[in-house]
C-alpha cells in the first residue's frame, strides 16, 4: 500500500506557539497549499477539543474545511492529560477514562479518523500512591476495553510511547502491547522517540536498556504491532527535560532509509500514513514545507 502523508496540528498549538497558536483553520489551508495529504487532529484547545465543537454542523463544518483542502484526516490525538492518567485510582472512579474514551471516539467519527491515540500519562517513575502491578493492570485492562469499544465503531486505538512517561524500555514497550493482546490495538512508533528510549534510554527508571540496532531493532521487536507512524528526526536530546526533542528532517541523527525500511518492510507497517510531528519545535510553521520535500523520496519509494 502506497503511503500518505500528513501533519499533526499539536506543533502549532503548543510549546513555543501556546500564546500564540496558528488556527486550525489556516493550517489546514496551509497543508492544503503545500499538497499535503492529510491533517492529523490535535483534539486540545484551542484547535478541536470536542467541548469547543459539540454540534453536528460545529464538527461537520471542520471536516467540510479539510475535504475542501483536498485533504483527509490520519487520526486523531486526543486530549486524555491532566490528573487522571489510565492507572491512577480517578480515571477508574464511576467510568471517568472510558466516558472520556467514548467522547473523544464520537469525535473521530464524526471528523473521519481512522485512529485514535493513548498514552500512559504519568511519568516513567510510576504513579503517585498506586504500586506497579496494579497500575500496569489498571491500564492494560482500560486500553482492551476501549479498543473493543472502537473496534466495533472501525477506529483503531493506538499507543504512543516517549521517554517522558511510563514504559520507556524497548522490552517494556513490546510487553505492554502484548498483554493488551488486542486485535484492534497497536503501537504508534515516533521514529524520534524510539531513538531516544532505544538509543539513548533517556529517562529510563534503574538500568539502561539500549539497543544496538538502535531505531531500527526497536521497529523490528515490533513486527506486526505497528499501527501508525509520526516521523521527525532526533538529535538525541530532550525537549524541556521531559520528552524527545523533535529536531527538523536532517538536522539529527536517524537514518531514515534505514528507519523506514525497518518500519514498513521488516515490521510489516501497513498503515496508509506516515504523519509528521514537529511537537514543540519553535519554527514549525517555518519548516512545514521542507518536511514533506524531505518526505516525498520516501512516499515514492514505498
């Protein structure tokens, strides 16, 4: 299957662009000028945060704005932060995770996304006042359940790890996705986060668990995991001393040649999107446009 590609709006949202965000509505004007392919939705304030969009013809309006982009939608990032990560005690109190599960699901639906992304939440030393066993079975049990959920709507439910928070060793990464044991759960691989958890374990709780193989290795453990992929380079560095640095195409260290072949070839990625994250870089804006010149060889060759 040939590859698209698209653009998260997250990296005109937040970090730098906080006190002043790009509108959703000129970047996807913008991607639609450069021949994007699609948008991938950051559902935070100030661009779709379902409660901003709660009407049929608020949300009809948004997908009318991208099809008349001549885009589409690669997925959906959906705002599950705050104080109620999926293993602490609040996102288990009267359903309050699968609620929000469920609202943000009715989103991609309503938008057109074919996925829709998790993560863990809390920090890789684990979660305040809840031991380890229980917190990896509170969230193992909540994300099969909700891929069952979605599964019967047709959208996948797909895991992003980072250095940043929990589950940040390759052996961990695999795990998890294995003990979900979902058919309609996978893992979202960020080339730039699988080479700072497998080539530099940055912020790895105890001992350092690094692969020789680096991005490519951690691609390979994952074969028929992979659910969806962002790409941006890595210069092996973090980003506020929380989470990857995601450094412009070219200006870091990943061999993409030898990445994307991991990633589609040898881990038999089948998805139709490769979307680019340019999270919390200050010129995002600026280097839209070299992104996807950088990209199009790959698009091409694969």
């Amino acid at each position: 299957m040939s590859k698209l590609l698209s653009i998260g709006t997250w990296a005109y949202a937040f970090g730098p662009y906080q006190s002043n965000p790009v509108p959703f509505d000129a970047v996807v004007k913008k991607l639609g000028e450069l021949k994007y392919d699609g948008v991938e939705i950051g559902a935070f304030k100030p661009h779709i945060h379902p409660d901003d969009y709660p009407m049929d013809a608020d949300r009809q309006g948004v997908k009318d704005l991208i099809r008349r982009c001549g885009l589409r939608v690669s997925g959906l990032a959906a705002d599950f932060w705050g104080d109620k990560g999926p293993a602490t005690d609040a996102a288990h109190k009267d359903d309050y995770y699968v609620k929000l599960f469920k609202k943000n699901l009715q989103l991609c639906l309503d938008l057109g996304a074919p996925g829709i992304r998790v993560d863990t939440v809390n920090g890789p030393d684990g979660v305040p006042g809840v031991d380890p066993k229980t917190a990896r079975s509170r969230i193992v049990g909540l994300w099969r359940t909700c891929a069952g959920i979605a599964l019967e709507k047709g959208v996948k439910v797909v895991w992003e790890f980072e250095p940043g928070f929990l589950y940040n060793k390759p052996s961990e990464i695999v795990a998890l996705v294995e003990e979900v044991n979902h058919p309609n759960f996978g893992v979202l691989f960020d080339t730039c986060h699988a080479y700072m958890c497998a080539v530099v374990g940055a912020r790895q709780p105890g001992a350092k668990e690094t692969l020789k193989g680096g991005v490519a290795e951690l691609a390979r453990m994952l074969k028929g995991k992979i659910a969806h992929v962002h790409v941006i380079d890595s210069d092996g560095t973090l980003h506020g001393n929380e989470t990857s640095t995601h450094r412009p195409f070219g200006e870091g260290k990943i061999d993409f040649n030898e990445a994307l072949d991991a990633i589609i070839v040898d881990a038999g990625y089948k998805g139709e999107w490769l979307t680019v994250d340019l999270c919390f870089w200050p010129q995002a804006w600026e280097v839209t446009e070299n992104a996807k010149k950088f990209l199009t060889p790959y698009l091409k060759k694969y």
